[in-house]
C-alpha cells in the first residue's frame, strides 16, 4: 500500500465524524490520532488534569456532558513489568475502563475504537495469530488487556477493538528513540533476538482507524499492524542502518550488534516469544495490502530526526 493511498482519509464520507473524543491523547498514540483526526469533527482530548481517566465516575459524567459521536481509547496501562504488582491499577485502565466506555457508548449511540495488544495471545509457536486463535495472556498486563476487549466485544454497540504490536513513534519514549541515544553514546549493545513481531508506528494506527471508520467497516476485532516481522535485535539493527543512511552520526556499527535470548534478559513480567499477527482480516476489510515495517520505519525515522 502507498502513502497516496492511505491519504484517502482526507475526504471521510459524509464530510466528518462528529464529535470525537480521544482519550489517552498525550501518549504517542493519542497524539497522532489527534493529528489525523482534527480536521473531521469536534476533537477533545483532555489532559489529566481536565480528566482522570482513571476516575471512572469522572469519565461517565464527562461522557454525558460531551456526548461524543465518536470515542477514540488510547488510555491504557503500558508499564508491563509494574502491572505484576499495582494490577488494581492496570485493571482499571485497561479493563474497567474500557468496559465503561462500551456501556456509556452504546447508550449514546456511539461508535468506540479501542486498542489492545499482542500480549493477549500464548506467545508460543511461530504461526501469526488470528483474530479468532485461543487466547492466553502471560502477564497481568495482558490479562487486562484480554479483560477490556472482551467488554468492548461483547457490548453490543458499534465497535472497532485493533490489536497491535511494537508500538513506537517519532515521539514519547519508545524503542526506536532509546536505540537511537544508545547508538550514540555506546559501540556496543546487546539487543533480545528471539522475540519475533512487528513494528508499529502510532502515526500508521491513526491513519488506518481514520480509514476503518471511512470505510465503515463492520463492527469487530482487527489486527493492526505492518506487513513482516522481526526480532528486537532486527529492529535495532534496521533502526541504526536506517539512520546512519539519514546522515545520522552513530558510535554503534549495526553489523556487530549483539544478540541475546530472552532467557538472558529476565523481567517481572514474561514476555510473548510469537507476536506475529496475521493481517488478513483488516486488509480484507479495507481492500488493500498493509505497508511494510521497513518503510514504516523509515517515514518514522525521518520525522523524528528533522525535528
């Protein structure tokens, strides 16, 4: 798919969507789909201290005074690690939350895009996992996650739930910025190789939730995310050469990058080996090949470093 072709987004059919509201607009999610979606409605996208999203009778009732047409949740819990000891906390966010937000946006009539994550899925195998395989989450986090979207599911209104994988962006703190300042102060660094995903620029999430809701897509789950997949050792890699092909000056050599396996990296919370995702449903719906990681990459790259 080409850019031109995802830039059909520009002209939604009948003109907007209405009143949006984007929740969990200051992450680098939320910022792009306030970007993509400022010039088709009436955007709001309250910050923390307008809205505690975690003030679930606080969301309710700034629900019932916005009356959104359309709701955007890019709130969530994404500190893996620490959802293994506050999972109160992350339950709320990425379940109770969630699960509001289906009830309320039913009984507004409403439409609800929720986010979720490859963290749902067994992490076993090497298969990419489709939107109906067994799920099986390995962390609280992904328990969470699981929770919410079988709220969103289940609610009977209209609804689009996209699960994705590897999210990052030319902005906030993510992988590619991390790799980018180690690239620079360090020759040598070791990087997790037995992970295998995809990618995903937050800025590819928002323009292909702008061009679900264009399409009008049936209500249901999705998987969202480019085409191909990799190791975090492979990204890194990419990442490095991809900039020093920018004219970006870098201590590290790509080709001696270090691998190690997840056994050598222990974390709280275990991480998925398999978070391949299989594409075809969401391609389906929207008639056409998702771009590659690679070019993705680039275009994500470029904007992060003419900033």
């Amino acid at each position: 798919m080409t850019e031109d072709k995802m830039a059909s987004c520009t002209t939604p059919l009948n003109n907007g969507f209405g009143r949006i509201l984007i929740l969990g607009g200051n992450g680098q999610v939320g910022f792009e789909l306030q970007r993509s979606f400022a010039p088709f409605g009436e955007v709001r996208a309250p910050r923390r201290s307008e809205l505690d999203v975690s003030d679930l009778a606080a969301v309710s009732a700034w629900l019932e005074a916005y009356q959104p047409q359309l709701i955007l949740n890019a709130a969530a819990w994404t500190a893996v690690d620490k959802a293994e000891e506050e999972r109160e906390g992350a339950m709320r966010l990425n379940a109770e939350l969630p699960a509001l937000l289906a009830e309320k946006a039913t009984e507004l009539d409403a439409t609800l895009v929720h986010y979720s994550s490859d963290y749902v899925y067994p992490g076993d195998g090497d298969q990419p996992w489709r939107e109906d395989s067994p799920t099986a989450p390995l962390s609280v986090y992904g328990e969470s996650k699981l929770a919410g979207d079988e709220s969103v599911l289940a609610s009977g209104g209209r609804h689009l739930v996209f699960r994705t994988s590897w999210v990052y962006a030319a902005r906030g703190n993510n992988f590619m910025k991390t790799m980018l300042k180690l690239g620079r102060d360090r020759d040598t660094l070791n990087i997790v190789n037995d992970q295998i995903g995809a990618p995903t620029p937050a800025r590819l999430i928002a323009q292909l939730t702008c061009e679900a809701l264009r399409q009008n897509i049936a209500s249901g789950l999705y998987h969202l995310a480019p085409q191909g997949t990799t190791s975090w050792h492979g990204f890194a890699q990419a990442i490095f050469r991809q900039a020093i092909e920018q004219g970006e000056a870098l201590a590290i050599d790509p080709e001696t990058l270090g691998g190690i396996p997840t056994a050598d990296y222990p974390t709280p919370a275990a991480r998925p080996l398999n978070s391949r995702l299989a594409l075809g449903k969401l391609e389906a719906a929207l008639g056409y090949s998702l771009p590659s990681w690679e070019s993705q990459l680039s275009l994500t790259l470029k904007e992060h470093l003419d900033r």
